[in-house]
C-alpha cells in the first residue's frame, strides 16, 4: 500500500516565549579542578574546588558525589550487571567458542589491578572543615561539617587520585581504534539535587544526570598529546595543535616536556576530554553559529570519510539550530573516541572507523543530544526516552534531509522496532528506570525507537506544525532545566489547545498498545455504513482515506473525545469530512458515507502510518 504522508514540519514561525513555571528551582555548582596525568602509568592526581549554591527550599545535611571510574573492578554493581542481564553488551564480554558451546565473560572481571578504574577522595573539608565521608561503590556520601541552608553556598575542597581503566565502555584507554585517553566521567562528580530528593544512582550502565554550572580545569599532560573536550581553550598560544591564533607563535618551549591545557565550560552540567598522540585536528565555522572541531587518528583508512563528514556536520548543525534552536555554545567538537558514540557538554566521543554513512549517522544523533540532554537536560536514568527518543527523531529528519534520502516516512525504522518490541511480549513501560530493564535490547527500543514514535504520533495527533512549534517552545521554556515529561506535554498542550495527559500516561507509564481495525463495511440502500473497532487499549483520534473506483479520493477524521480537539486537515489535496467524536468507552464507531459499496476500491485506517497500531492488517478495506 503506498502511503500518504505530508510532512509539513519545515515551516516555522515563532515568537518570544518565556518559561511557564515560577517556582521552579534548581541548584548550581561552580568547578575548579587542577590535574596532573601520566599518561605512561595510566594514573592522575587532582585537586577539586566547588562551590555549591542550595537553591532549593531545603536544609541538606548531605552531599553525594558520583565516582564513576569505580565501576571498572571486578565485583562491581556494572561487573554483576554484566553477568546477569540476559543480553549484554558486547562491547562489555569477552566470549569463548568451543564445539560444545559458547560462553561470556565479563571483562570487567577479568581486569588486573594495573588496569580497574579508580577514584580515590581524600582531604574533603567544606569550607575549610574536615567533613566525614563514606565510599560505597561508586557513590561517596559525605556527611556535611554544616548544614546548608536554602540560598547558601558553601565551598568544597578535595584531592582526588584516579587511574584510566581499560576501556570497557564509553570511558577509558588504549580502546579497539588506539585512543589513547577517552576520559569521560573521570572525575569527582556532585550529584544532582532537585524536587525529587537526591539523585545518587550508582554506576551500573546507563545515563547520567548532573548539576549545571560552569567548569575551570587545568589539565597537566605529556607536550605530544592533543586534547579536546567540553569548553574553551584558554590558552591556545601556548598549546599550538591548530588551536593558536592564525600567524602567531606557539610560545612553548621544545624541552617542554608537559603542557598545561586551560578549559573554561560555562553553564554545562559535565566535562569531558580525550587524548591523543596522532590526533588530526580540523576546525569548520557553521555561518552565524558555532565553530566545529574534529579530532580523529590520522589513520589513511578514514581521513576521507572524515573530511567528507564535516561539511555534513554543518548542515546537521543548522537544521537543529532552525528546527529546534540556536545551539548556544560558540564551539563543539565531534571527537574519535573509540567507542559508540556518547554525548557530552560541546561535545562528542565517536567511533572513527566504518562508513561514510555510517559516521554521520553517530554525529547526527550525537550532535542532537547538545538539544536534547546537554541544553534540556531530562534525567536520563528515569527518563531515557525523552533524551535518546527526541534525539532520534530529530536525527531522522536531519540525516533524511542532510543524505538527500526523500523517505515518505522517515521514522518508519522507529515504529518497526517498536513493533518487534511489542511482539516479543517483554516490553515494558517507558516510566521503568533504565537500570531495571531485563534486556539491553528493551531498554534501546524503549528508549530510542518508542521514544521518537512518541514525538512522531503526538505530530500525528496534534499536526506536524503544531508538533514542531511545540519542541521549539519546549526548548525556549526549558533550556539550561531539568525538564519532565509532564512539562513538555504541558507545552504541547499549550501550542495545540488539545488535552494529551492521557496521551502521555497511556504511552509512557503503561504498555497499552493502540489496535483499531475495519470491522465492517455494508450496504445500506444506496449508502455505505462502515464499523470500526477498538480492540487495543489506548485511545487515538482516527484518520480514514477512503479511494473510490472512479478515482476519486477523500478523507474522514474521527476526532477522540478525550482530548477535546480538532486537528487540521493533513492532506489537504483532499476533500476531509470531521464526524462525531469517538469516546474510548464505546469499542465500536459507526458512521455512513453516501456511497454505494461497489463504488469503493479502498478504505485505509491512518494513511500516512504515524498511528503505532500493532495490527496493520485489519486497517485496510478492499473491495476486489
């Protein structure tokens, strides 16, 4: 069946919006971190200073910080996780084929201790004071000197020793493509406090979740390495590698045998940096927004594919910045790192090798998650599919655009994953933390391909205008926040005029599925009465395209109660009918059409196919 679909999301008009809630409150850090690595023992030492300002209504007694690394030891929560889950990364395992059968190991487990990760915390005063702290796994609990009253601040001292484990995922050394240093999550890292209490998850595979505020780290290295990472080099004269000003000297000495890299992060909630020797370093203005770095191994195998890509980055970055908003850092840098790819503050780690295609698929979901996650920073570890799904659905759009692709749907991956989901009966809500999922495979569905079809259907219930007027306004709203869902559907509902609580709840927080079919079509004198069904749970208004055997062609919305709304007509080529409402109570729907059955060639439940319906067979009608 050819589908019918009119994406008409590319015109846009906006005016100014200011945020929609008054009590909203979040906390701030200020980062000041000195560190030395050695980059032959794989050890660096670090001095911390943080100032914490308590905008909450409430007196903490407590502080809780992330220590990421020390989730790479064997016995760790990950490490267990690992052996547990019914399908683990590979990335994560180490597997042994012999005739009898095939076995999986963590490498985790596996890791000596020259090559675990570690934070260790040592001299933790607040405010000059010794405060008592507690390590469990990768949490430390400090047991504050004094309270925190609501608008104070107070400031945190600490020296901290680290050691780069082998990389297993995401963070790490020496990984399958040779980075030397791919250092994400490698330091002391407040946890956030916000209306729902203190967020102090462990590290055992997901997301992350932090406090926003601005980052001064000094980062002493050998002179050969080439660093990028979150923030502005402060002083490039000094470090040379393409970022000194065009004709002026590098000022540091030959016999240098380490330098000193200075980055100022304003207003971001994580830092990141990677290393390395044989690091290419490229820089390319997006016009009237921000400069792009590269950093990838000269390695001729890839150094095509990554020249090609970077033009391609720029036409990624100027579509998110008119659909979505103005990417509002000067700078962002798309870094080989060796692993996946992650999302960062103003930046990036990225796998280097592979396809042309295939690296600037990583860079366009990666660049969208500077939207969704680094500037509308959700909770991930609660709400993955608000970061991962929104970032996949822009993603879709851009690379349809950016790789010429002309696909009618472009999300059509998205619902077929779900729909696999669906079918093999271990779906779970979308409201399930992201630690608690029994399969890594359910929580990537849930996560990315349910979470875009969320974005997608709300375009097919509320128009696919009012759908993107919607993510502008929920960025304008929400930038630099922590939002939730029930803050984005609040503006949805605010652009559309429709009520949609129930649309959140029912696709979010249940696994209700939506299954409308054609029951029936029968004569009636010189009419035709067309029954429909609700057979799934979850409610949706309903689009019919009926094409009759003279050629003529037209369409029947069926508005759903609930939402107390009425879309625009979305094929507007053709001539639309609005008939009664259709109350989710009542699991029939009937209604007539002043034609006699024979004259129908076709009647086709949703067109465009943007309605998730697990049952896509009993949508259609022919009559052979």
């Amino acid at each position: 069946m050819k589908k019918i679909l009119l994406l008409s999301i590319f015109s846009i008009g906006f005016g100014n919006l200011s945020a929609q809630n008054t009590s909203y409150w979040q906390q701030h850090v200020d980062y000041k971190m000195d560190v030395s690595m050695d980059a032959k023992t794989y050890l660096y030492k670090g001095k911390q200073e943080l100032i914490y300002t308590n905008n909450s209504p409430d007196t903490l007694k407590k502080v809780y910080y992330h220590l990421y690394n020390n989730a790479f030891q064997p016995g760790s929560e990950m490490d267990a996780r690992i052996k547990a889950i019914a399908d683990p990364d590979r990335r994560m395992v180490k597997t042994f084929k012999t005739a009898e059968k095939t076995t999986k190991e963590s490498r985790i487990s596996t890791l000596k201790p020259d090559e675990i990760g570690f934070l260790k915390i040592n001299n933790f005063k607040q405010d000059g004071v010794v405060a008592t702290t507690k390590t469990t796994g990768t949490i430390l609990e400090v047991t504050l000197a004094k309270p925190i009253l609501p608008k104070q601040k107070t400031t945190f001292t600490l020296d901290f020793d680290g050691q780069v484990p082998v990389q297993i995922r995401r963070s790490g050394r020496n990984n399958d493509e040779g980075i030397a240093l791919s250092m994400s999550q490698w330091y002391p890292k407040l946890a956030e406090y916000d209306f729902e209490g203190w967020h102090a998850d462990p590290y055992i595979a997901r997301e992350f979740h932090g406090v926003w505020g601005n980052f001064d780290v000094k980062i002493t290295i050998d002179k050969d390495y080439i660093l990028g990472g979150s923030g502005y080099l402060q002083n490039p004269n000094e470090i040379g590698y393409g970022y000194e000003d065009k004709g002026v000297e590098v000022k540091h000495k030959k016999n240098t045998k380490t330098l000193t890299w200075h980055f100022l992060a304003p207003n971001v909630h994580d830092f990141t940096w990677a290393a390395d020797k044989d690091y290419v370093h490229d820089i390319v203005q997006v016009p009237g927004s921000a400069k792009l770095h590269f950093l990838y191994k000269n390695n001729p195998d890839i150094l095509q594919n990554w020249k090609n890509m970077q033009p391609k980055a720029v036409e990624l970055m100027q579509f998110y910045n008119q659909m979505v908003g103005k990417y509002p850092y000067d700078q962002y840098s798309i870094i080989q790192g060796g692993d996946g790819g992650m999302e960062y503050a103003m930046c990036t780690l990225i796998l280097g090798n592979g396809s042309f295609e295939g690296l600037v698929g990583v860079t366009a979901h990666e660049m969208a998650h500077s939207w969704f996650q680094h500037i509308l920073a959700t909770n991930e570890s609660k709400h993955g599919w608000m970061d991962e799904g929104f970032a996949t659905f822009i993603e879709d759009l851009a690379v349809n655009q950016v790789m010429n692709k002309k696909q009618d749907n472009p999300f059509e991956g998205s619902y077929a994953s779900y729909f696999s989901m669906v079918n093999s009966g271990k779906e779970l809500p979308q409201s399930t933390h992201a630690d608690r999922f029994d399969e890594n495979r359910v929580y990537s569905i849930t996560s990315y391909s349910k979470g875009s079809v969320f974005l997608s259907q709300l375009g097919y219930l509320i128009g696919n205008d009012n759908l993107m007027k919607t993510l502008r306004r929920y960025y304008n709203e929400f930038k630099f926040k922590h939002p939730t869902p029930n803050d984005f559907i609040r503006v949805a509902e605010k652009v559309s005029g429709a009520e949609l609580d129930w649309y959140l709840t029912d696709w979010t927080q249940t696994i209700n599925t939506i299954d409308y079919g054609i029951k029936e079509v029968k004569e009636n004198g010189a009419n035709t009465t067309i029954t429909l069904e609700r057979i799934g749970r979850m409610p949706m208004s309903i689009d019919l395209y009926v094409e009759y055997k003279d050629g003529t062609k037209e369409t029947f919305y069926i508005p759903l109660r609930m939402m107390f709304y009425q879309k625009e007509n979305p094929f507007p080529q053709f001539k639309r009918t609005v008939l009664n409402d259709w109350a989710w109570a009542f699991p029939t729907y009937e209604f007539t059409i002043n034609k006699n059955k024979s004259d129908i060639k076709t009647i086709v439940i949703d067109p465009a196919q943007l309605m998730a319906d697990v049952k896509k067979e009993n949508n259609v009608f022919s009559n052979k």
